[in-house]
C-alpha cells in the first residue's frame, strides 16, 4: 500500500505527539520522527536528543516506553520496523526549532538541482532563517544566499570543519 506525503506526515505528527511526553520521563527529547518505506519494509524512525549526547542506553530506554503506547494507540495500521537513534553530528534540520538552535552554526546544504554559482554541494554559516527560506553566508563573510527550504534536499550541521 503506498503512503502520500501527507498520511506520512500524519504519521509522523501522531507519533510525534506520542513520543514526545514518553522521551521526557526518560530525560531526552524528540529531534525527529520520520516514517519511510526502503525496500519493501516500512520504518519508524524516532530520533532522540540531549544536552551532552544521547548513548545506546537512552535509546534502548525510549524504544521500550514507546512500545505500549503506540500499540495502544496505533497510529499506524501496517507492519514497520521501530528504530530509537541520536541524530548524530551532521543532524538534519528539518523543524524551526531546530533552525532555531543552530542560527550562526557551521551547516552543509545539499540542492535538489544545481544551482548556477553555488552547484549542488555547498555550506556555510546558518545566518537566519523564516518558514520559508533559510540565508547561509560563506566562511569568508562575503557571499551570502538565501534559498528556498523547499530547494533543498538537505541542511544539515557541519560538525567536521
């Protein structure tokens, strides 16, 4: 059966709401849910955060004390595959918070197509942002470009430079 965008992100909002109040009684917080099929399997993707990192131990922790609540709810009807991970290092930002957080960080953004000066691969540093739009500015101060969010297939962190 296959899922649009928006019975996927229902999903993920569901879950979401879920998962939010069970990853606070376990001292960790909820970067993102996500909801995607690879291959012929169905995939829950419940990403976790905390200040100072997230370790094996809170991830076990979470996939446990979600359990019970999203059979009892059971906000998705077909068969999936639940993973609890960190959003690691080169976390995407996908949600205003997370743009937020990270406003005058290192980030790396990939374009769905090239753009003519910038190609597809670029980064820089995170300088604002809106709903709409994100502005990136070059680490030497003098380019800066603001792209649609909606043109890129990702922005994520640059934890490496």
């Amino acid at each position: 059966m296959a899922k649009d965008n928006k019975s996927k992100s229902n999903v993920c909002d569901s879950v979401r709401a879920i998962a939010e109040p069970v990853a606070e009684s376990c001292g960790v917080e909820i970067w993102d849910v996500r909801y995607v099929k690879e291959g012929a399997e169905w995939y829950l993707r419940i990403f976790i955060d905390k200040e100072g990192g997230v370790s094996v131990d809170d991830c076990e922790a979470v996939s446990r004390a979600i359990d019970e609540p999203l059979d009892k709810l059971d906000p998705i009807k077909d068969y999936y595959i639940l993973e609890v991970s960190s959003p690691g290092l080169e976390r995407e930002l996908t949600r205003p918070e997370h743009f937020d957080r990270f406003v005058g960080a290192d980030v790396m953004v990939r374009l769905i197509r090239p753009m003519e000066v910038l190609g597809r691969d670029f980064s820089g540093v995170l300088t604002s942002h809106d709903k709409d739009t994100v502005t990136i500015t070059d680490h030497s101060g003098e380019n800066v470009v603001t792209i649609n969010k909606k043109d890129a297939a990702w922005i994520k962190l640059d934890d490496f430079d």
